[in-house]
C-alpha cells in the first residue's frame, strides 16, 4: 500500500511526521485513499502541484475506477488543498467521500473534488479564510495579504460546486470569513451531503484546532485526548527502542567478552 508521509519541520528544526495518506488499488473494487492528520510538507508545495505519489496513484489505476476517499484531517497547506482538488478534479472515475472524523481548512478541497460526500454523525467539516505565516516589510505583507485574498476566492468558487439548494457562492464566502463548522444537523445547509448512521472516529490529533478562533470545545476535548494517546504511543514506542538498544549493547558486549575469553584460551593452551 503507497503511503505518502506529511512531513515538515516542528520548532527546533526537527523533521516530524504529522500525517499521512494511504493510497491502495482494490483488484476487484474501488480505490482508496485515506486523508490523516495535517497535510504539510517539509518544503511546502508550488500552487500547481500535488505530491507526485498521488499522480502516480492515479496512474496505476484502471481508467474510470472508482476511488472512495476518507478523511481524518483538521487541514493543512492552503496550496497543497488546491493541487490535490486539481489533480482528483481531472480523474474521471466516480469519486465518493466519508469524512471519519474531520474535514477542516485545506482537507475541504480533494473532499470537494468527489462527486458524493458522506458525514459520519458526529463528524465534522469546518471552512474558513485560509491563513499562512509571513514575515517583510508592509509591500510584503499587503502582498501576501493579496494572494491569501485570492485563495480565498478560490475556495469559495469551489464549495460552490456542492453547495446546497440555495446558497451562494457569495454567502459560502461569508461563512468563511465567520469560521464555520459543520456536523450532520447543519451541513445541509451548507453543502450537499449525506449524513451516514456510522459513528465518528477519534480525530486527528494536531495543534491546528487551538489555533482556529471557533473550534467547538466538544472537539477540543476529543482532540487533546487523541493528542495524549499519540504522545503515550509514541514515548512508549522512543522508551522500547531505548531498551532495544540496550540489549543489542549488551549482547555485543557479551559476544565481545566470549570472543576475547576464547582467543585468551587459544593463546594459553594452542589449538
């Protein structure tokens, strides 16, 4: 199964995983492809691109095959959500998606490129003005200020595309302006989406949903225990490698000692 890492580096310099997305082709079925936490990338990526693993995905598959998508994700690279709509945009195969747990910000956009879109109870999709951090001059930031404008638009030309019967293109881009978030007993008004019995999944844990001004604390909540459950799995999994590492240590250092006890042997009675 092709895995593609949402790698980038945290604070310190450190390269760190926050994500992935799993890519399988079924045999005798659909494709699947599954969105998991922050869709990032160590170097970011150019407006018009999508990782190539997901062209190469796509490639792989039977023209016209159908592709289920799932998605975990509270968002990520503003560009990256466009390249990957763009990309899905083009696969002529019917596109169906579930969001398990979360569909927020940047993961809006591959959810937008399917032609059917599935909420679990209690899942959630959230969409607002997207956001970047910059640093220059006032050229600079009124600069940026300009292209985040643009992506705006160009998110609200998309959620357009599924909106529900009787919203507008303009009111989707108020709604971004206001941070909105969606569960099944309101996305009807929003877009045109099925609300599914199934239950959501645990979501993602990453540190977007404290930096977003409307999270519901419900998420929160949800959110910071999936974070302690990764933090456990993760220093459990750093404290085995630790001890794995002190046994291989250990033995090395006894087959050194049975080593060099043999060779003082041979060199006291011959061979």
């Amino acid at each position: 199964m092709p895995r593609y890492d949402f790698t980038a580096r945290d604070r310190d310099g450190k390269l760190k995983n926050y994500g992935y997305l799993d890519m399988e082709n079924q045999a005798d079925g659909p494709a699947t492809m599954t969105f998991y936490g922050d869709i990032v990338a160590t170097e970011g990526w150019p407006e018009d691109r999508a990782p190539q693993q997901i062209a190469d995905f796509l490639a792989s598959l039977t023209q016209g095959q159908q592709i289920n998508l799932y998605f975990n994700s509270p968002g990520g690279d503003a560009y990256a959500g466009v390249a990957m709509h763009n990309i899905l945009s083009r696969w002529q195969g019917r596109k169906v998606a579930y969001v398990d747990a979360i569909a927020a910000s940047a993961a809006t956009m591959p959810l937008m490129a399917c032609d059917e879109i599935h909420l679990a109870a209690g899942a959630e999709v959230m969409i607002h003005d997207p956001w970047a951090w910059t640093a220059g001059n006032a050229a600079e930031l009124r600069e940026a200020a300009a292209r985040l404008d643009k992506v705006g638009d160009h998110y609200a030309d998309i959620y357009a595309t599924h909106a529900a019967e009787g919203m507008t293109r303009d009111q989707l881009r108020e709604a971004m302006r206001a941070e909105t978030w969606m569960d099944g007993s309101n996305i009807g008004q929003y877009f045109d989406a099925i609300v599914d019995d199934t239950a959501a999944a645990a979501p993602a844990a990453s540190a977007s949903y404290a930096r977003y001004k409307a999270t519901p604390p419900a998420l929160l909540k949800k959110a910071d225990a999936a974070r302690q459950a990764q933090e456990a799995a993760e220093s459990a999994a750093k404290k085995q490698a630790e001890y794995n590492t002190a046994d291989a240590a250990k033995a090395a250092k006894a087959r050194q000692s049975r080593a060099q006890a043999l060779l003082a042997d041979l060199y006291l009675y011959g061979t």
